[in-house]
C-alpha cells in the first residue's frame, strides 16, 4: 500500500474534494483514502459528492474508509425514512435536502448503503487512531459507552489545547497515551485563526474550515504530514451560502 490520506469535513463541497485529490496526486492503485466524516450539508454538492465517493470507491484498490460524522448521521436518518429535525435543517441540512432532490439520488440504495457502511472509529496498524469527534475514554477508541461521543463530543480537542503548552511525550496524560496520534475533524482549525490541519499534543484537527465560506478543504499524508488545500470555498462556490 502507498498513502494513507486523510481528509474530512468535506460538507458537499465536491470540487473542493476533486482540487485536493488532483492536488495530492492521489492514486488509487496505491493510497488509502480515509475520510473523517461530514461528508454533507452546507455545501451545494452532497448528493453528487457521495455519488462522487462510491464511484471512487470502485476504482480503489484499497476502498476508501469512511468515518461517521454528526452530519452524516442527520443525513442517513433521513434518508432512511426518519424524521426530519430542525435542528439539522439550521445546521445545513436544507443544502442537503435540495441536493438530492434536484439529482434524483434520493431514491438510490447505494446511497443509503454509503451511509450504512461508515465506521464510528478506525485504528491503523501504527496504534494510530482516527474519528470525527473524539472519545472520552482513557482507554481510547472502541471504549466509549455512548458510541455518539464518536461523531460529537469535543472535549477532547478541548483537553489537547488545554494541556498542549505542558505536553510531555515520555509522561503523557492516559487519554492520550491510548494512541500513538490521534485524528479528527468536528471543529474547525479556524476558531484557532489556524487556516492549516493543527496538532494539539498528539491529536491532529484536520478540520479547516470546509463548511463555511473562508475555509478551505485539507488532506493530510499520516506519514510525512504533507499538507494540500483547496481553494477558498466561496471561490469555488461564488453564489452559494457556504455557511447555511
């Protein structure tokens, strides 16, 4: 296997995930593409953005892997006959809604399987871990009682930036010796005034900020950190409300 790519909080920005993947020189007879989640709502494209990824997930040699992300699950909910919340209609999923109407996707069962088939963590053979959110457990991913932590709770983002100025590797805090590194999306880099994938102790954000207007699009080489970005989104996306 070659790379192992990440990218997450996509937020149905499709060409901002086709600029990185060209940008990357992603290959899919080589790299492993891993994807933290919200791959919907706000953006313009979710519907053809996971139209996009089963198509990709076909070429793949390695197929690609997909973390649950809170948006997704609004999504899946829906789409599998649940009720509609507003709260997911204030946070973008209207954009959503729209998307598969105007496409038809809406009764494709392939789409209905992408969302069935997400994972809430992985954990790479490097002791490496990888989730939307983050967990609460001292005992890392796999040990959360309420699995919704996975695809929702921030605390431990919060805990990294709290405890990163007196982070010591050799003497670090259980939580975040469960894993060699830690991966995830769920709150932008921006709120940081960081426009890059930001490392807080050993917890990598990779979350810049996609779903809004002056973010960009990440993805990241777990190895070497290589680092790739879209354009800015409202530039992709000049007359639509990125931040519905």
């Amino acid at each position: 296997m070659g790379r192992i790519l990440i990218t997450t909080d996509n937020h149905g920005n499709l060409k901002a995930v086709k600029q990185v993947l060209e940008r990357c020189k992603f290959n899919p007879n080589e790299d492993l593409l891993i994807n933290l989640g919200d791959v919907v709502d706000r953006g313009a494209e979710s519907a053809e953005l996971v139209q996009f990824y089963i198509d990709l997930s076909e070429e793949c040699l390695y197929k690609p892997l997909f973390i649950r992300g809170n948006h997704d699950v609004f999504c899946h909910n829906w789409l599998r006959g649940g009720i509609l919340k507003m709260e997911w209609l204030m946070q973008g999923g209207k954009a959503t809604i729209e998307s598969y109407i105007n496409t038809g996707y809406i009764n494709e069962e392939s789409h209905l399987n992408f969302f069935n088939e997400m994972f809430d963590f992985y954990i790479d053979t490097k002791n490496r871990g990888y989730v939307h959110a983050g967990f609460t457990s001292p005992k890392g991913l796999g040990n959360e009682r309420f699995p919704k932590n996975y695809y929702w709770d921030r605390s431990l983002w919060s805990f990294a930036n709290t405890e990163h100025n007196t982070f010591d590797v050799e003497a670090r805090m259980e939580i975040f010796n469960a894993h060699e590194e830690v991966f995830i999306g769920h709150t932008p880099t921006l709120i940081l005034n960081q426009t890059v994938p930001t490392k807080r102790c050993n917890i990598w954000n990779l979350d810049t900020g996609a779903g809004y207007g002056e973010g960009k699009l990440s993805i990241m080489d777990a190895n070497t950190k290589e680092i790739w970005q879209s354009d800015i989104i409202e530039k992709l996306y000049p007359n639509t409300n990125e931040s519905s």
